[in-house]
C-alpha cells in the first residue's frame, strides 16, 4: 500500500522536535520515517527525486499504521539561503496525498540561547560578543514563528495545523501526547512510555565537526549526509565519535529588550492572527512595539 497519509513536525529547531518524533515513534499506528530529517521538501536535490522516493522512506504496514511522521525542522527556516518554500514544495502534492502539520514554539529567547549553544557545539556558530550588532540574523529569523507559520496556512486548512507550546512537552508531556495523538486521528489512550526522557539535549554525545574554513554548500551536504544516518545508528555513531556539548550560553539583558523588540510584530501576529498564547513566555510586551 502507498503511504499517502503523512504527520510532519516542520519545527521550531531548538523546539523539542526530537523528542515528539521519538515519542511518537511508540505508538504502533504511527510509522517514524526511516530518517528522523529527511528534508525532502527543503532541498532541491532531495525534492528532485521525486514524491515516490519520499514516500519509500517509511517502513509502512498496512494493516496497522495510520500515519507516516517525519520531523524536519528546515521545513520553516525560509530565511536560510538553500532551502527551498517547504510549504510551497508540499502543496505540490496535494491531490496524492494528506498533510498534517506540528509546529512546537518556544519561549524565543530561550530557543536563541539554545541554538546560539548548539552552533557553537558544532561550530557552526561563534560566540558572539554582547552587544546586539553581534546578533545572527539567520537565527534571529528562525523565532519569527507567525512568519514560517504563514506559508501553511495560506495553503492548508487550519484544521491540519497543530500550534504547540514547548513547555507543555516539557512540564506535561502525557496531556501534550494525547492531544497530538487526537489530532492525527491515532488512538489517544496509547500509553508511551519514557514521557521524560529528555532527547538531543545538551548535555549528549554529538558528533562534532569543524565547520570553520567550509563554504555554505560544502556545509549544507555535509548536513544533509548526517541527517540521512538512520535513527537506530545515531546513538552509537554519537558515542563513538561525538563530544559532549553544553547549553551554556547566555544572552545579555540588552540582547534579550533587543530581540523582543525585533520580534514584536511577528509575536503580536502569532498572539492575534494564530490564536497562539505568548503570555506564558513571560516577555516583556508592554513596549511601543507591541503597542502600536
């Protein structure tokens, strides 16, 4: 049977992403794509091999899967220079297939943190110094979730897009698991297991590589090569070549008043337009920014 039924976490990087893939990855109806990122809306050398390549990444049975999950983060970073519409690429294929979206937000000065914390693990990324000229645009551009949103709601019913709260997976996994297992039609009383095992965090073994020196395509097909490694060899490739890495950067105060600052008409957008709650972030939104 052709997989034409498909769950796709397209982000937030930093977001938690990981863990939802593997914990969906339990349930018997749900079948994890062979790569937990295969990327294949995002890059022009993955999309030109065509849907039916992309639908062979699935072990899928028949008789028990309802759905087929893939979790790639690229699939809402349209500010990178490589990766192409995501959202643009997927509504291609809209008459041999049904989509379903998840999208995990987080508090975006702690997902900057954090992202700032894994470049720098894999130097991709320097320390930048603490003023806000140091800012990486890139990664500034990735917490403009109501922007990335955009792009799917213009082409796919609200109906099949699941805005989701980063800290409910962590302080509540099971009631964050049954909402998502509602929403892909899967049954919701499925008992996962190891709701707080904490995946791709810091403190883990990553495989490092020495990114200084490389040009941007040389970088982007080193990415792509290690995301095709399939998820049962990671770990074991990570305890074999990796380091540990460490989330342990941190923002100046007037990095944070500036990126809030910056982010205030896309937050005000996510908040009104997408009905997603910001307050629990704990920003300081009285600003004229968000007043205006």
């Amino acid at each position: 049977m052709t997989v034409d039924n498909f769950a796709l976490i397209i982000g937030t990087m930093k977001g938690g992403t990981t863990s939802l893939f593997n914990y969906l990855a339990q349930h018997p109806q749900a079948a994890p794509c062979n790569y937990k990122e295969p990327n294949f809306f995002a890059y022009q050398s993955n999309f030109n091999k065509g849907f039916d390549y992309y639908q062979s990444l699935w072990n899928w049975r028949s008789d028990t899967h309802k759905i087929a999950v893939e979790a790639s983060v690229n699939y809402t970073r349209t500010s990178l220079t490589d990766v192409m519409n995501s959202a643009e690429n997927i509504a291609k294929y809209k008459d041999r297939a049904k989509f379903k979206f998840i999208y995990i937000l987080r508090n975006p000065i702690d997902r900057i943190e954090s992202h700032y914390a894994h470049g720098i693990a894999y130097k991709t990324k320097k320390n930048p110094d603490r003023t806000t000229q140091a800012l990486d645009k890139e990664i500034l551009d990735t917490s403009k979730y109501a922007k990335q949103i955009a792009e799917y709601y213009q082409r796919f019913s609200s109906e099949n897009i699941l805005l989701l709260n980063f800290d409910d997976l962590k302080q509540n996994p099971l009631n964050l698991m049954q909402k998502v297992c509602q929403f892909l039609e899967i049954d919701s009383d499925y008992q996962f297991q190891n709701l707080n095992s904490i995946y791709n965090d810091g403190g883990n073994k990553k495989i490092r590589v020495n990114w200084y020196g490389l040009n941007i395509p040389m970088k982007a097909k080193i990415h792509r090569l290690l995301r095709q490694i399939p998820s049962s060899y990671k770990q074991p490739l990570h305890n074999l070549l990796g380091g540990k890495t460490h989330n342990n950067f941190t923002l100046s105060q007037e990095q944070k008043d500036y990126i809030v600052r910056e982010l205030a008409a896309d937050l005000r957008s996510l908040n009104q337009t997408y009905g997603f709650d910001i307050s629990r972030w704990g920003l300081n939104l009285k600003t004229p920014a968000l007043e205006k």
